[in-house]
C-alpha cells in the first residue's frame, strides 16, 4: 500500500548546507540528514577536486559509500591500510574505525554516510537541524 505522506522527494534546494567534514577545495551536502527527517539513515553528496579529502572521521554506526565518478584512496587510519576505489565501487566503513577518503580524480563525485545518521557531523549545522 503506498502512503503519500510516507515518501517524500528531496531536491537539491532542500539539501543541507555545505558540511565542515573536507577539505581542500572539496564540497559536502547532506542530501538525507536528521534536518530533513532522517534520523535512521543519512546520504551526502561529496564533490571533491583531485587531492582533497574528508577530514578524519569515525562513528559509532557503519557506514557505507558509493563512488559516482573518478576514484579515491580510502584509508583505514585503525589499521595504516590504504584501498583504492574507483568510478562503481562501494566501499563499507565498520564501526569504529577511523577513515578518511581522497580523491585521486578530479571532479570525484562520492555518495554516502553513516546509518544510522552520525549527529556529531552535524554540530556546525546545528541551527538546521530539525527540533
């Protein structure tokens, strides 16, 4: 049975603002976030020039990301290991663990994040998040 009420369609003009998680000339916007209604599951959208990165980051959830365009040299900073990720790939963070990802491309495009949402990512947008 489908519930209108139940799907809602999320444009581009009703993503989060950018987020303090890159650096380097990259981007970051949360596309589904608690500041839109998603507490169980989060989604960003991660545009990044050859050479930026995330900043470090660990959470207390999975988290799972899915590379759209170009490539990326994920590191597990837990265990010193380096992978890289290219244009179709996935790759999954376990809890814990302490990663951060590089674009090795330009106009890498990666999309993904923690489920459930990671509130920590959000304290800088804290006066957009949802009461």
């Amino acid at each position: 049975m489908f519930i209108q009420d139940a799907v809602r369609v999320i444009s581009p003009s009703q993503w989060g603002p950018p987020m303090e998680i890159v650096r380097g000339g990259a981007t970051c916007r949360a596309i589904v976030w608690p500041g839109n209604g998603g507490n169980e599951r989060s989604l960003h959208y991660f545009a990044m020039p050859q050479g930026s990165s995330t900043v470090e980051l660990v959470h207390s959830s999975e988290a799972v990301y899915y590379v759209a365009e170009g490539s990326v040299l994920v590191s597990d900073l837990t265990d010193a290991k380096s992978r890289e990720v290219g244009v179709g790939g996935m790759f999954h963070i376990e809890i814990g663990t302490q990663y951060l990802f590089v674009a090795e491309q330009e106009n890498t495009v990666v999309l993904g994040g923690p489920c459930p949402a990671d509130i920590a990512l959000y304290e800088s947008l804290s006066g957009n998040m949802k009461g």
